[in-house]
C-alpha cells in the first residue's frame, strides 16, 4: 500500500465513526418509511401465529397385511399420533378473541396462539362456520390486547396494494406486499367445499398464512387469507372481510355466552341502525326505538353494526350501556342496563328437542381422546326415532358442536338449544370411538322436534 493510501485509510474510518455520519444515514430512515412499513408497525401486535394438533388414530395389525383380516380373528391395534398445523390469525377484542380459518383449527385437540413478541397463550375454538372458512378462538391474555380495526370489502380497487401478514412454512409474522389482482373469484377448495367471491391477490400467501390478515395502507382488515394455487405463483384468495362481518355477531353470540339481555337488535350492513326492540326489554324501557342509529356506547364510537357486538363483549348483566343515537336530524341518549338472562336446563332441553340423554365428558376422558379442553358431551342415551336415532348417533359417541357453536357444557347446550323451534334444521358434528376404525368425526343434520 501506498504511503498515501495508508495516510487516507485512518481519516476514511474517522469519518464513517463520526456521529455526523451516523447522524446521516440514521436519518435516512424516515425518507425509506412506505406504506407497508408503517401497516406492519402498526399491527404486527395484533396478529398471532396458531399451531394445532391433532390427534390422529389408525389401525395397525402389527404387520400383518389388512387384507387377511377376514380370515383371522385378530383385532387391530389402535395407534395414536400428533399431526401438527400451522396457520395465522387476529385478534378483534382486547378480550383475547381471535378470528381464523375453519380449515386452521377444525378437528384439532388444541391450539397455540403465539404473539409476536414470542408469548403464547392456549387457545380454546368458541365458534366455527366451515362454509365461509372462518372460526373464532379465545385466549385468556394477561392484559388488554391490540386489535385489528375492521375495514370494507366493497369499494375494493383493483390495483391497490394490500399487505399480508402470517406464519408461512412456520416463519414467524411474515409480511409481503402485493396488489389486489381481482374481486369475486369462485374457488374450490376441496371435493366438499366451495368458497365464493373472494379477493385474488399477488401478495405471497403460502401454507401456513391461511387465517391471517389481509390489510389496506391504512391497516384496516379487508381479508382473511385462505388458500392458494399450488399449481401457480402469485395467485392468493381471501375471505372478504365483510363475509366476516355478516357471520361475526352470530360466531359471537354474545348476549347468549354471558347471559345478558340488552333487547336490541342491529343491522350487520352499513350504518349502525337499530332493526328491532324486544317489547319489555332494557332497551325499550330506556327508550330506544327501531330506526334508531347507534353512534356510539360510552366513548367507544360505533361504526357498523358489528361493532355493537363487538363492545358488547366482557359485559355483565347490571351493567349500563351509555347509547348515543342519532333518530332523524336529532341527538338522543339512552342508558340500557343490561338484564340477567337465566340459565336454561341444557339436559332436559337435549332431550326435549333432539332426544338425546347427555353427561359432561369426564376430562380424564378427553384428555385420552385428544380433546384437551374437554369439549363435548357424552352420549348416555338416545331415543328411539327420536332425531338424534334418524341421524345415527348412538351411545357413547361425543356431542362435539352444535350448528356453528362447540359445546363444552350442558349450561351451554341448553343456551344453544333454547330458541331452537320444533322443526329446526341442526347441523351437529359427533366424534365416535370405533374399535376396528378408530377416532371418526361425524357429520350430519338433524332435524329438532
């Protein structure tokens, strides 16, 4: 080296550690900030990473061939094994409620919702509706948690750019950036399972992404993410968020999980407005009327239907909700205190309306079946051609889910089945031990008497 250049090296090194320098390049950083940045900063906290497991028996004959099972009275043994998943989700209450794929959670023993600074909480399934792919979860959190707004679906552009955020292949709170490709794409997902009117994306969505949220540049939820081409790249699908919305008060069901009584109903589309009051209801002895426009309850504004049911959420009865309405060109104020509801007889229900006599499912018994929060309820009994014979189900299968609910409790059967009339239609789900077939899940629709 050159007497020169070993005079130049020493003040090149002094500049590049001066805090000019760095002053300069840390500087940079806001003139590099796009969109995408500041919509990961702002909700990586309210997306989790969700690992199922599911519990999974086979046959085995301890290497004989299944074929030679006619000719020898040798019973299979029954094998068990863990099958994991992975998948992505959001949390819509600083409750610990969180929204996923149906496919996500459906059939597993137990859930880990994983925040993004590594904490994990168990997570327990409140609701499922397989048909629009969605489900909601429930983790007891230390503390408040960040949430996701919701956006809207409708006045999508072709061309804007959306974000995605999940746990592809297991790579922990991922985000990619892409357009929205097209709207009101019609995919298969399976033999039994059609999923309509989704938005198409180039953002990479990958396994492992399906529950995760599919945001604007203003951070705000337009999408669930939910499947891929595998035989393409850069073509993603998800879930509407307004789909979400339709199917939220019900997954919900609030009122009916913490037996309060608020007599209000509110429209799940656009504003806010209030369809009907129950004649001797809180609201109605507060004064709330049909028409009315909800605008806010307390300091919580309310912009759409669903963020009624949403706030409604940690309530108790005795507790008052401070309504701000709008009724015309007029500003009007009611305070509702909410009313207990009593809890119904879920036994007797069960056999009045479905015929069926149940028990809760000893959780020694669960835990053997996989089923880690105990959920379900035991078949002790069935009536003969009642609707729960006509289906199949016989003693000692689990009652695991009833329409769009998991049951864990005759209390909650009982919720469940009090406003269901006689010749309701019922989708139940049922898991049944079999010696030669192992752990099956069943479906089916019954009808209620």
């Amino acid at each position: 080296m050159s007497p020169r250049k070993t005079l130049l090296l020493p003040i090149l090194l002094s500049l590049i550690a001066c805090p000019a320098f760095a002053q300069e390049r840390t500087d940079s950083r806001p003139l590099r900030r796009t969109p995408v940045v500041e919509v990961f900063e702002k909700t990586r906290d309210a997306v989790v990473n969700i690992s199922s497991t599911e519990i999974v028996t086979q046959r085995s004959w301890g290497g004989m061939d299944p074929f030679f099972e006619r000719f020898f009275d040798m019973p299979p043994r029954m094998r068990q094994y863990e099958r994991h998943m992975l998948g992505s989700g959001f949390v819509i209450h600083p409750d610990g409620y969180i929204v996923t794929n149906a496919h996500v959670v459906a059939g597993a023993a137990e859930q880990t919702a994983t925040f993004a600074d590594g904490t994990g909480y168990e997570a327990q399934l409140i609701a499922i509706d397989t048909e629009r792919d969605l489900a909601v979860l429930k983790i007891e959190a230390d503390s408040s948690l960040p949430t996701l707004p919701l956006g809207r679906s409708d006045d999508l552009m072709i061309g804007e750019t959306v974000i995605a955020i999940g746990n592809p292949l297991g790579y922990q709170h991922t985000v990619t950036a892409g357009v929205v490709s097209a709207v009101g794409r019609d995919v298969d997902i399976s033999r039994d399972l059609s999923l309509k009117n989704l938005i198409q994306t180039d953002a990479s969505i990958n396994p492992g992404n399906s529950g995760g949220p599919l945001l604007n540049v203003l951070g705000e939820l337009i999408g669930i993410d939910t499947a891929i081409r595998g035989d393409a790249q850069n073509i993603g699908f998800a879930i509407p968020v307004d789909h979400l919305r339709e199917v939220l008060p019900d997954l919900l069901d609030v009122e009916r999980r913490q037996r309060i009584v608020s007599g209000i109903t509110v429209s799940n589309f656009d504003e806010p407005k209030v369809v009907a009051v129950q004649p001797g209801s809180p609201a109605e002895r507060a004064g709330v009327r049909p028409g009315d426009v909800l605008e806010a309850i307390g300091r919580t504004p309310v912009r759409e239907g669903v963020d009624y049911y949403i706030a409604l959420i940690g309530h108790s009865a005795g507790d008052e909700l401070d309504l701000k309405l709008a009724r015309g060109p007029r500003k009007v104020s009611a305070k509702v205190e909410l009313a207990s509801r009593p809890a119904p007889d879920g036994a007797a229900l069960a056999g009045e309306k479905l015929g069926l006599g149940l028990y809760p499912l000893p959780e020694d018994v669960a835990a053997e079946l996989g089923l880690r929060h105990a959920t379900g309820l035991l078949v002790l009994d069935v009536e003969r051609g009642g609707p729960a014979d006509q289906l199949g189900i016989v003693r000692r299968d689990i009652l695991l889910s009833l329409g769009r609910h998991y049951v864990s409790s005759l209390e909650e059967l009982g919720q469940l089945l009090e406003p269901v009339d006689a010749g309701r239609k019922l989708d139940v789900s049922i898991l049944r031990i079999d010696r030669r077939r192992g752990k099956m899940k069943l479906s089916g629709t019954l009808i209620a008497q």
